[in-house]
C-alpha cells in the first residue's frame, strides 16, 4: 500500500477504521498504526505492479 503524500492515505485509513470499530464495538477505541518500508520498492517492478503502477503487458 503506498501511504500518500504526507501520509494523508494511511491517515484516511486509519480515521475510517476507528470510527467504524467504535460503532461497532460501541466504545472507544485507539488505533496504532506501522508501515514497514521494503528497501528499493520503488525499483522492483514486480512490487510496483503488485500495487497497480506498471501495466501488464
């Protein structure tokens, strides 16, 4: 998953996931996030196609 400019994508995620839990669970909850970076995804082709950014040809 990339995470965003700034983390904004993750963020997003994150606030959704909450709010959706809290309903659910009907209390509140908190939410910690990870992102773990992999060395050189963003020369692995193969990881870049897995995340929709190189076209199948």
């Amino acid at each position: 998953m990339v995470i965003g400019n700034k983390g904004a994508k993750i963020k997003t995620i994150g606030i959704e996931a909450r709010k959706d839990m809290q309903e659910m669970f009907e209390a509140p909850v908190h939410l910690e996030l990870w992102v773990k970076v992999k060395s050189g995804w963003a020369d692995d082709e193969r990881a870049l196609r897995s995340l929709g950014y190189v076209d199948d040809l």
